[in-house]
C-alpha cells in the first residue's frame, strides 16, 4: 500500500486550488526562498522521484502555528499531509489551462504538493511522467543529508 501524499497517487488528489491560482502559486514558491533544487535535467528520474518520495514520505514539515515565525525552523513540525495540492495544463505558450478530458488542446499536466520546508512538482503526459523536481530549504538539507545538488541555491 502507498501512502497517500506520494508521487504516484499525487494526481489522484484533489487540488487545492484552481489552475490559474495553482499555477502562480507554483511560481511564487520557486521564489519565495533560496531552494536547493534535483532535478530530473540533471540527475537520472528514477533518482529524483525516489528523493521526492522520501521527502513526502518523511521530510515534509508544516508550522506549529499558523502565527509562529515560518522563517524559524524550530516552529515546524513532521508532517506526511501536505500542506496543499497544485494541478493546472501547461499548454504549449506557457500558459495554463483548466485540466479536464475535453480539452484537446496540447499540452502537459503540472502538479505539486508544498511543504513549508520544500515541495515537488511533476511534469507529465498522462501516465508518463517526464520530469520531477524536488525544492528543499537548507534547513533540511542539512538535517536530513541530502546531498549537494549541481545546481547551489537561487
């Protein structure tokens, strides 16, 4: 049995939000803090899944506190839950759309599930999935082990 919030199930959720929220929210986590980032570009996927899906596993934390300071670490506590589920069509322009079986149009289907300590998203074509991307602080980077990525932090 697999857990609830991993990559393989992760389309099965219902997302938190609407596609054009989901797709700027996804953008603005990218900003929000200096990430360490794997990626499928340039490790194997196989690698960066497995990573991801102990991150979701085990690594994924959420505040204390909706009022406690999300900048300090010691506020966070363990959680499998993610704190909220991104979907929307990444259409070929770059623009987003509506994800439903009606629409032909082409294109693929980002999704992604946030901590408050890093997320995962995925880029994928119905049931194959052609890239994943892991987001973590160095918080835990550190506590966790993960090793240096290619790429340092944004």
């Amino acid at each position: 049995m697999e857990l609830v919030n991993t990559l393989n199930v992760i389309k099965n959720q219902d997302p938190s939000y609407n596609e054009e929220s989901s797709f700027y929210l996804l953008k603005d986590l990218q900003l929000h803090k200096k990430w360490f980032i794997y990626s499928s570009k340039s490790y194997p996927i196989a690698l960066i899944q497995n990573m991801a899906n102990l991150f979701c596993y085990s690594h994924g934390m959420a505040l204390v506190d909706p009022k406690a300071d999300i900048n300090d670490p010691k506020n966070y506590f363990w959680s499998s839950i993610p704190l909220g589920i991104l979907r929307y069509k990444m259409l070929e322009d770059g623009s987003f759309a509506e994800v439903n079986m009606f629409d032909k149009r082409p294109g693929y289907i980002v999704e992604s599930a946030y901590w408050v300590n890093g997320f995962v998203y995925q880029v994928r074509n119905n049931d194959f999935v052609l890239e994943v991307n892991l987001f973590i602080d160095e918080e835990t980077k550190k506590r966790y082990n993960y090793q240096d990525p290619e790429n340092q932090p944004l």
